[in-house]
C-alpha cells in the first residue's frame, strides 16, 4: 500500500469518524425519487444505504415511480393527467401504479440481496421489511377536479415501523396506503416521506432526486457565484417558498423545498435534497462537513441568529477569558456594541454559547471571520460549525469569494474545516494596515464556491 494512500486516507477517515459517531443510532427517512432508479442509479444507492445502515443509522426507504407509472400509462395508451401538482388516479392509472410498485420492490429487494465480493456489499446482510405501515384517505374533490384513487397519508403505524428498524431491518415503504375498508389509494413518494419522518420524529429526511439543491440565488442559472446553498435556515427556506408561490415559479425550486419546510416545523431536525446524479451525494451529504446538497435545519433548536444589542454582555461574558488567555484579540464593549450586527450567536436558554463576527472587505470579494468562541461548556457539540456555517452563508449573501480568519492556536481546527494557510501578504489592502505583525497571527482562507 502506498506511502500516498496512507497519508491521503488516514486523515479522510479521521475526518468523518465524529459523523459516524453523531448519527448511530439515529433514524433517516430517505425518499428516493423514481427518476433515480430509471437513471439506472439503484445499485450504487443500495450500497450507500447498506453502508450507513451497517454504521448504526436506522433507516426507512421510500420509492417513488412517477416516470414507472407513466411509461405504463404510455404503453397502455392512456394518458397521464395532474392537477394541483398531484396525478389523477382512476382506474387504468391505478392498475398501473400497482404495476410499477411491485416491479420496483422486486428491484429494490435485490439490490439489497447482492454480496459479491469485492463490492460494498460483500459480506452485508441487509433484511428489507415491507407491510401495510400507510393508512390513507382520499385527496377527494379539489376545485371541482375529482382525484378519485389518489390519497394521502392519514395514519403512519409508527410501533410497527418502530418494531421494524429496532430489530435492525431496513423499512421499504410504496407510495401506496389503504383504507380501513381495504381501498387502495396512490399517494406521493413526497407526502409518505415526509408523514413517516414526522410520525417517527426522525433525525432526517433525506430526498434523493433530480434536484441538485437549492442555490444562493434561487431560479438563477447555475453559475460560480451561485453555487448550491448548503444550509438554509428555516425562515429563509419559508421566505424562498413565498416568494415562488408569489411568482407562480413553475420550476422545482418549490416542490421539494416545501416539505423540507414542513418536515422541519412539525419536529424533524434535519431536511435534505440531494441529487442523484452526483454518485455517492448520500454519503457525501451525511458523513462530509460541507455536503453536497442543501440542507433545511429548524434554528429554533438552537436559537442560531445574527446578535442585537441586548446580546453585547453576553458576547463579552463569553469572550472575556479567552481574551485574558490571548486566544483572543481584546475588544472593548464600545468596539462590540458598535459591530454588534456583524455577530451571529448561538443561545441556549438565555445563555450565549457561541458567537462569531464578519467583517467584510466588498473590494477584495472576501470578508474577516472574528471572534469565533466557543463555550467550554459546549464544545464537542459542534456549535463552531453551525456558528462557522452561518458566517459562510451570510459571506455568500454578500456575493464575496471567500472568508479569513487571523489565528495564533487553532490552525488546526480551520484546517480540518476547508482552509487553507495563506501569507499576510494575501490580506486585503485594509486589513494589512491594521495587521499586528507582532502577534504574529496565521491566515488561513476558505474558499466559498
């Protein structure tokens, strides 16, 4: 094994060993769209999951089969018909969603089933449950268009599903339910995904689709500067939702945004979309520190916002021993209360337990990160990334290229996160002038693209 190898792969494993730790244990709902397994992309997410599953993460798969459903439809001549962004089920549709759920449960079911060695599903054995875990209920008549087989979720048999992922098996779970009266009734892989998430309260809901994320700038063309947002605050998510709907957006922006956003306020943690296109986004949206897609996270558990005067004693109670210490460059109230705006906090009842400020220079597309601290009593917990995350989503906001930081003791930590070391020649003209060349302090940068 090369020298090379070992000094590349040692470090990446290091990296992602306190993801490994952070989420065994923890319950994911992956809603994997339909356009994923007719892209041919089934194989390689089947070892993803079985990988994650063998790392202790309970799991609940749902498939969707849109463009199953309607390749069935188109052999069979009859047309598929929407309404309200929801299919009209009658009787032919019907048989064909039946149609297309067993084929791809049959699918799914044997990727699951390999073990050929030197695969990474060699010596794996992954037990994939089914059942009647759905309850549902008709969509009905909406606007004087009758939905007729179509439903949604009603009731999620949470102690079944619970049963299910405690005794280590993976839950498949259809875009289908039933009545009490035993009708079957054709929902959405979207609607399923994000009930079961909520009824288990799971620690994520991850959508696998077509969808690469949601960029800085929503419904402008991909570009350098408007790269993949990968973290939205709930509000913002809500915000972009308002204004699409304001604007009758007919693109994806909306589609799985909005129940990223009602999975995160009825309770679920974390909201993901990902795209299937790029392989292995799973794993690298889970166990990677930036990820890949965006993900929708409820600030309210942290109570992670940009500071207001009211916060100043609390910023310089939580700064004030690592200042003694000289972690810290001193700054005075005056100096705190005067950029108070620039700080994001975290508050846990009350109590700030982490702050950072940004300062940016427009002129050179980059912009000064500052004072991060952390609690001691909180450290470990990984409020410097949410506090680090913020700072580079606000930084984004700005339209700049990068952040900096000066440091004389944490390199380490910066360097772990995506930054990298630079000379103080690098520094904005107006920064250097105020550079302190005794103190010696280290630059290190992060590029934002």
């Amino acid at each position: 094994m090369s020298a090379v190898f070992n000094f590349t792969f040692v470090p990446w494993f290091r990296s992602v060993a306190p993801y490994i730790h952070m989420h065994r244990g923890k319950t994911f709902v992956i809603g994997l769209a339909g356009e994923a397994i007719a892209a041919g992309k089934l194989p390689h997410i089947a070892q993803d999951l079985a990988l994650i599953l063998s790392m202790g993460v309970k799991i609940v798969l749902v498939h969707g089969f849109r463009p199953q459903v309607n390749e069935q439809l188109r052999l069979k001549g009859h047309e598929a018909r929407y309404s309200h962004g929801i299919r009209i089920t009658d009787e032919v549709a019907l048989d064909c969603a039946q149609e297309a759920a067993g084929q791809l449960r049959y699918e799914i079911e044997a990727a699951f089933s390999q073990g050929l060695p030197n695969t990474p599903m060699a010596g794996s054995t992954v037990r994939v449950i089914s059942g009647n875990f759905i309850t549902a209920m008709p969509v009905g008549v909406v606007d004087g268009v009758d939905f007729q087989h179509s439903g949604q979720v009603r009731k999620v048999d949470v102690a079944g599903i619970s049963r299910t992922l405690d005794a280590g098996s993976l839950v498949l779970l259809s875009p289908f339910g039933f009545s009490p009266t035993g009708e079957a009734f054709n929902l959405t892989m979207e609607d399923v995904a994000t009930s079961v998430a909520t009824a288990l309260q799971a620690d994520k809901l991850v959508f696998i689709t077509e969808v690469p994320g949601i960029r800085i700038r929503p419904g402008e063309p991909e570009s350098e500067d408007n790269p993949i947002d990968t973290e939205l605050p709930l509000a913002t998510a809500e915000k972009i939702l308002a204004e699409a709907a304001q604007a009758k957006d007919p693109s994806d922006i909306a589609f799985y945004l909005q129940h990223c956003v009602k999975a995160c306020k009825d309770g679920v943690e974390r909201s993901h979309i990902i795209p299937f296109a790029v392989d292995g986004s799973l794993l690298l949206e889970v166990y990677v520190h930036d990820g890949i897609g965006t993900m929708v996270v409820d600030e309210k558990l942290e109570e992670l916002r940009e500071a207001t005067p009211d916060d100043v004693g609390g910023i310089l109670a939580l700064i004030e021993p690592f200042e003694r210490d000289g972690t810290l460059v001193k700054r005075g109230r005056t100096e705190i209360e005067r950029d108070v705006a620039n700080y994001s906090i975290i508050e846990h009842d009350g109590v700030i337990f982490a702050c950072a400020a940004l300062y940016p220079y427009p002129e050179s597309r980059t912009a000064e990160m500052a004072a991060l601290t952390v609690s001691p009593q909180s450290q470990g917990q990984g409020d410097g990334e949410k506090i680090l995350k913020r700072i580079e989503q606000r930084a984004r906001a700005m339209g700049l290229d990068s952040i900096f930081v000066l440091t004389t003791r944490t390199m380490h930590w910066f360097l772990k996160r995506g930054f990298v070391r630079a000379d103080a020649e690098w520094l904005p003209e107006a920064r250097k002038r105020k550079y302190n060349w005794d103190r010696r302090s280290m630059v290190f940068v992060k590029k934002l693209s």
